[in-house]
C-alpha cells in the first residue's frame, strides 16, 4: 500500500542516516561517501515536497566528508555544491540555507585562489529570487553583496598597489586608475550598506575605513567607526575601539581622544595588548587621575597567565611602582591594588620555581619581575632573594643597584602589606 511504501522509505533512509553518522564518527569518510550517495539517490525517488530538512542535512553532512576524504577534489567540491543549489531550490529549501551553501562554495573557491569564480558565485546567488521577499532575506543578500564588496575591494587593493609601486604612465596608468576608481565605487557601495545593519561586521568596516582614508574623506571614516564602536544596537566589539583607537591615532587625535578610546577597551578586555600603550600614556600624564588608573592597568593586565612572562608589561609595573616609592606620595594606590592579590600573586607570579626559570630564561624579566616583588613582599620574598643573588653572583651591576633599592625602601613593604 501507499502507506507502508512510505512507511518502508522513511525506515530506510534513517538507517541510512544512521550509518553515515557511524561512518562518520569512526573517520571513515570513503564507506561515508557511498552511504551519502545511496541516501542523495533515494531522496531523488521521493516526489513529496514535505521534506525540506534533508537537503539542508545533505550538505551540512556533504561538505563535512569532502573536506576530510582524502580522494576529493576542488572540481568535486564545486559539482557537489552546484547539485546542493539545484537540490535547494527542488525542495524548497529556505533563502537562508541557500544562502549559507553559496558563501560556503564561496569560501572553498577563495581558499583554492579561485577569485574570479568566487565573485560569479556571488553575482549568481544575488539574482536569486524565492517567492516574496522578507526582511531576513533582504539583510542575507545584503550579506551576500557585502561578500562581494570584499572581492572588489581586493581588487581595488590589487590596482592600487600596482599604481603605487610600478609608477606606470600614459594610457597604461589611466587604464588601471579607471579600474580603480570602478572597484572604488562598487566595493564602497556594497560595503557601507552591511554595517547599517546592528552585528560584528569587523573585516568589512577595516575594508571601508581604508576606503575612505585612502581618497581623503577622513569625517564619513570616523563617523562609521564611532557608529560601529559606540552604537547601542551593535554588539558589545572590542575590536571596534580597537579599530577607533589606530584611526585616531593615524590621524594625530588628542591624548584625551586617544585615552577615551582605550578605557572602553579596558572595561571590555582588561588583558587586551593595547593596555601596554594605555598604561605609558596614564603614566606620563600629569593628572593624578590618571596615572592612578595607570597602575590599575597594568596590575590588571598582569592578572593574566598570558602576560606572565612579558618583559613590557612587568617593566611598565616596576617603572610605575618605583616612582611611587621613591616619591612616597601614593603609597595608598599600591596598597589598594596589592591588597586584593597578595593572596594569589606570590604563587602566580613569585614563586622560587619561576624566579630560577626566569633567571636561565630571561634575565631582563627577572629584573623587572624582582624589583616588583621585593617591593610587594619585602626583601625576604623568595623571588628577589634567588634572582638577586644570582645577578650579584654573576657581578651584574643593575642587580647589585636593585638589592641596595629594595633594601632601603623595605619599610614601604611593611606600610602597604598591612
């Protein structure tokens, strides 16, 4: 009967199903390939348009094997995508799904230096039309072009660069600058009108800010990144007041400009690399303010394992801590920073383990390093003993200068452990 075909069909292909997956599991891609392939025939036999889920499993389980099985190949690659549209549109497969499959055949081509098809593929997929158009599907072939906006842009830097550096004339410098001015135009387009759209679109705003800096329209740069980092809408992006700060930087912006950008990157991602530079510019500030949230800074940064064994970071720490040592005047800083740490820090960072890897390793971090821990925990901390010892031994004058230091302010240990 009509019923129990169907009922046999559905039975088969979840055990099919079932041993792609095993397949799968165990690494098999060649037994996983030929399941896939019985599967894809039989779907072919199923006239019932209900089914919209396997093609969509299809090419998730499709590309998944092709990238792994040793005998596929970039033609495969690109039948197999080709068959996913045609399967697609057959089963009515959703705008977005589409979608996903033609930027996935995208990237695979850009990844085997396949540019030109790359940016055909993309053409293609914006000359799709499903039915009636939704605001979903209108931001996903906005996403589509923006693609494309990256390719021309690629283009457009390609062009440049042969400009800039073949110094080419006549007709044949006119020629390449037309070129130019025409990816310019296309690229800057397509590119603009994704970052209206509230998301992390990181590669894209890079691509337009270069853009524009490049013909000169430094106010619609800024603007975009000031959107992009300070929007409500948007997600919370560190890289955002990354890309800010380099712009104001670039363009020879104010301290306080500059400052402004990286405290919002501080409370994001206190470990950020660009806390290093954060920190110089609080030290050499003279307001008070500011250099106490300098110390904030690096005590913040060092917080983390990454950091642990940076030579910059402990010397902006040690240069920071030592003025206020010597001057006497913030010693309540130190201690509000030591205070929440002098549990955890000795082990993390002062132990007689690392002091003698650090001393055979890195002598210039074992300095920075000791300077610090006998000022926190006294000249009786195992790690300035080991590493001031050793430097003494060895007869290097600036360890010698250390020990004398830390020495003569031991009383300041006493004043900020308490």
């Amino acid at each position: 009967s009509s019923y129990e075909h169907k009922l046999n069909f559905k039975k088969s292909k979840e055990a099919c199903l079932s041993y792609i997956q095993d397949a799968m599991l165990q690494k098999q891609w060649k037994r996983a390939a030929e399941f896939l392939t019985f599967y894809v025939e039989s779907l072919e036999k199923d006239y019932s348009r209900e089914h919209v889920g396997p093609s969509e499993m299809i090419w998730r389980i499709g590309t998944e094997i092709l990238c792994h099985h040793s005998h596929s190949s970039v033609k495969e690659f690109n039948c197999f995508m080709e068959q996913m549209k045609t399967l697609g549109v057959k089963r009515y497969l959703k705008a977005s799904i589409l979608n996903a499959v033609c930027l996935e055949h995208v990237f695979h081509l850009l990844c085997n230096g396949q540019i030109d098809e790359a940016y055909q593929n993309l053409s293609l997929a914006e000359s799709w039309r499903f039915g009636e158009q939704t605001a979903i599907q209108n931001k996903e072939m906005k996403l589509i072009q923006a693609y494309r906006g990256l390719l021309d842009y690629y283009s457009w830097s390609k062009q440049k660069n042969i400009l800039l550096e073949h110094g080419l004339d006549g007709f044949a410098d006119l020629s390449v600058e037309q070129e130019m001015h025409s990816c310019f135009r296309k690229a800057a387009v397509n590119l603009k009108e994704i970052i209206k759209i509230p998301g992390v679109w990181d590669l894209f705003v890079k691509c337009y800010v270069d853009l524009l800096e490049f013909y000169g329209d430094h106010n619609e740069a800024r603007q975009v990144l000031n959107e992009y980092a300070y929007n409500s809408k948007f997600p919370a992006n560190p890289n955002a007041h990354v890309y800010l700060y380099q712009f104001l930087k670039r363009q020879g912006e104010s301290k306080k400009s500059l400052i402004s950008a990286l405290k919002i990157l501080h409370d994001i991602v206190p470990s950020h690399e660009l806390m290093i530079d954060f920190n110089t510019m609080l030290r050499k500030s003279k307001k008070r303010k500011r250099r106490r949230l300098g110390l904030e800074v690096i005590f913040a940064v060092l917080d983390y394992a990454g950091w642990k064994e940076n030579v910059k970071a402990w010397s902006c720490l040690a240069r920071q801590v030592k003025q206020v040592v010597i001057s006497e005047k913030h010693l309540g800083w130190i201690k509000k920073e030591w205070s929440s740490r002098k549990d955890w820090w000795p082990a993390f960072h002062f132990s007689r383990y690392l002091a003698k890897r650090n001393w055979q390793e890195n002598e210039s971090l074992s300095y920075e390093k000791a300077l610090v821990a006998g000022i926190l925990l006294g000249k009786d901390c195992k790690y300035f003993k080991y590493v001031s010892h050793q430097g003494c031994k060895a007869q290097v004058k600036r360890f010698r200068m250390l020990k004398k230091f830390v020495n003569r302010h031991n009383p300041v240990y006493l004043r900020i452990s308490g």
